[in-house]
C-alpha cells in the first residue's frame, strides 16, 4: 500500500514536470493561438487626417544573376491599422513606444462582450457597467490586466463606410466618424480603480468616433496606461484565461507603433 | 507514516499546480524576458541600396484645444533594421510575411556561439562543424527549432562601419560589406537535415558580407524556414531553454517586415 502510494506520487509528479516541460514548446500542450492583428495593405484603416499606408515595389523578379528576389518599401503614419498607443501620444510626460518595458507586453487577458449594444448603436459608449457586468459573472477584473474589448464593428474592416462612418478623406471628414469606444469615465476607473495594464478594442480608436477633446485617451494614458486599436477576431476569446503577447514595432520616441498582437489560449 | 506520504503527495500536487496557474501571469514565475530588438531610428542599419527609417512629426505639442498631443509618420524599406525575412524574398513560390502561421512565430531557441572565431575574422562563415560542436555538448538541434547564433557583432550596431565594413551607402559600396553569415552548405543542413523552424543572428544578413549570390537565402527559403536578422542581445539568451517570440508586423505580400522579438527565459 505504502510502495503504491509513493509510485502513484512519482507518476503524478512526473506527469506533470511533463506538462510543466511542453507549456513552451511549440505545441503549448494544446494551447491555441489566435492572430488578434489586420494584414497592413493599402486597404487598412487610417484616421481620416492621418497618411495611408504604401507600399511600393523595390524589386520583385528574376535577377541578373539568374535567381528570384523580391523586396518593398513603405510608409505610413502611426496611428493606423492594428496598432499601439504609448502614453506620450496624449501626455507630455508619458512613456514612448521602445520606452515600455517588455514585462508590460505580455500577461493576462480580460475579454468583455458589449458587441449586442455596440452593434445596435454607432456611438455605444463602453462604460463602467459593462465592466461591472462582467466581474459578476467573472470576478474582479485583476490588477494589470490587458482589458479587452468586443465591439464587433471588426466584422466591417476594412469598409471604412460600416467600420467607422465615413470613408471621406481630410479634416471634415473627423465630424462624421461613428463608431463605439471607450467612456472616459469608464477609463479613469479601469485606470485608477481598477490598475490595469493596457485597454484595447476591434474599433478605429479607444475614444469613440462622436469624441472631440480625446478624453479617454488623456485619462488613461496620464496614468500609464497603454492601448491597441483596431483589433480583429476578439470574440474568439474567452471571458478570462488567455494570455496575449502584444508586441509593437520598436519605434525610438514613438507615439504609437504597427502592432503584432496574439492571444494564446489555455 | 502512510498519512505524511498523501500529505507530502498533495502538497507537491498543490505546489506544481501553483507553478503550472501562474506559467502564463505576468510573472511567469520568475522567468526573465529579454529583448532581441534594436530600436529604429534615423540611426537604424539598412542595406547600402536600401531606403533608410525616416520618421516625421505629424504633431507634438499643446492643441488648440488645450490638450497636449504627438503623433509622428515613417517610412522605410522592409530589410533594415531588427527585421524578419519571409520566404518569398528570394523564393518565387514561398510564403509572404502575412501567410506565415502564428504557430511558426513562437518556439523554442538554441543558441549558438560562434562569436570568438567571427569577432577574429569579419568574413567569418558558420559553419556545420559550430553546429556539430555545440551538438555534442547539448545534444540534437530539435526539429522546429529556433537557431539563432551569436556573432558578437551587436555590440557594434549601429556604428556601420564597425557593424558591417562600410558606412558609404549606394551600389558600389555593396563590394565593401565585411560581416559574418551562415555558410550556405549550413543552411541546407538546417533546412534539409535538421528540419529548423526558424534562423536569426546579429549581423544585417544571413549570408555573410561578401557573398555574390546570397545562396544561403536561397537554400533556407526553398525549404520555408524563415529568418531574423540584425538581432541582439542574444549574448544574454542560454545554449538552449530559451522560449522566442517572433512577431513581424503583418505586412499584406510582404518579402519581410519590422520584426519585435522577445526571449523568454525559465
């Protein structure tokens, strides 16, 4: 009896230095993997005001030499397609993109659903309910979490006309952006009350397309807080368990930055 | 005697369970991530015929409506700097950077140390043999694996003419290029024997600086591994252990992209 108690603990043991030893192999023991990021092309999204993204061809062929190569070129503003938002983007003395530390880039991952409202109404503003709804169901949102938010408009990237209003060009065009975001009172909540490490959602902006003085932006970002904007495939996330890894282009004295996000799943 | 055997048992169950809760927190119990990517800026390492970063302030400073703001546009070609090179860039039918698979961008690392012989010599080829010879002390590069080696030359970037021989820019200076690569005869046994996910050093070029016909490129990318160049501190990573993230950004057709590359060690 004593013999088999001690083999069954050496089997759990090693069953489990097993699981412990594949967690970081390529196969994360059945972990799955979700691209939260939008291909850049010369259809991605860009704020109204803001340079597209171009790309030009720098070669693409049969060389002199006899073998194929293929290289580009590009341009284009900060703030557009799946990108990062650092705090110096609304605050003076915030920290720029290279500036964040790695540690900050990776951790636990809060989905909330508010695509049924968001979807029923352009101009949804996410708000302090929404978040409350969710810790009923899930517990309290963690202190540096990465809050995530499912509007569902990512359905209509890159259809600038469904996706944010208006697929006008130029500063007029600035006044008939209708898309949801993030209630400012509900980003100096998540921020100060809540602590969290980062705020992102599936829409053009954190702030919605009605705002004018950006005061969701300003909130979180003078307390620390980063972001990610247009996002894609978080209704492919669970409420609470997976990991993200948002890894943005490392831009000296960025504002924000192209970004690679990617959610693994338990 | 029977009762402190289940008690020792389920502690050691409790124990491990605590490691495995916390493996993907932001405290990846106690495992250290290091960074393999240089910033870019104007300073940034381009191919001699390639377009450099250029960065321009769109804004930075008080709006007229009384908030601070900054906002910033770049350019660039897709290999220079810290960048990720997909097999389409010297192989018709290989992938582009958007179709590589986000299982393919995370794996496990091994790291080897050529820097003493490549330091002495600038034209430096890594050879089977460094292969071999870290083999013996660590066994088998796994299949998938992440091969990355150590040159050494990190420490020069971005000083180009310490990095890479030369700091003229133009096609002439392409004959000036002194740096060290992998022999191509190594990246076919990479590719074709050891079957490697993935191949990255710190010098701006796989091949090394004197090659004519970049076969080393060739020989990778006909067999879909893909490749980093200009990386760094990858002094600080272990012979193996080290899990890698390697996220490009997703750049539609891309031949490659700015790449943000994270190592994560136990």
């Amino acid at each position: 009896m004593k013999t088999n108690i001690i083999l069954i603990s050496i089997l759990i043991v090693a069953f489990l230095f097993t699981g412990i030893d594949k967690s970081y192999t390529q196969n994360f023991s059945g972990k799955k993997l979700v691209d939260l990021t939008h291909e850049f092309s010369e259809e991605s999204v860009f704020w109204p005001t803001a340079e597209n993204f171009n790309i030009d061809t720098v070669f693409a062929g049969i060389t002199e030499k006899g073998y194929y190569y293929s290289a580009y070129q590009f341009s284009l503003a900060e703030h557009g397609g799946t990108h990062f938002d650092a705090p110096v983007h609304f605050c003076e003395k915030g920290q720029s993109v290279e500036q964040i530390p790695v540690e900050r880039l990776i951790g636990d991952a809060v989905m909330v659903d508010v695509s049924a409202d968001a979807l029923a109404n352009r101009d949804y503003l996410i708000s302090i309910e929404d978040f409350e709804k969710w810790e009923k169901v899930n517990g309290k949102i963690p202190e540096d979490a990465f809050v995530l938010v499912n509007t569902g408009y990512s359905r209509f990237y890159p259809d600038k006309e469904k996706y944010m209003g208006t697929s006008e060009r130029g500063a007029e065009a600035v006044a008939k952006l209708h898309f949801p975001g993030l209630d400012p009172k509900a980003a100096t909540w998540l921020a100060v009350v809540r602590k969290v490490n980062a705020f992102g959602l599936d829409t053009p902006s954190i702030d919605y397309g009605q705002s004018v003085y950006f005061e969701t932006h300003r909130n979180l970002f003078k307390n620390g807080v980063i972001a990610f904007e247009n996002l894609t495939n978080l209704d492919k996330l669970p409420a609470k368990g997976a990991t993200v890894f948002a890894f943005p282009m490392k831009i000296k004295g960025g504002s924000g930055a192209p970004l690679r996000m990617v959610a693994m799943i338990p």
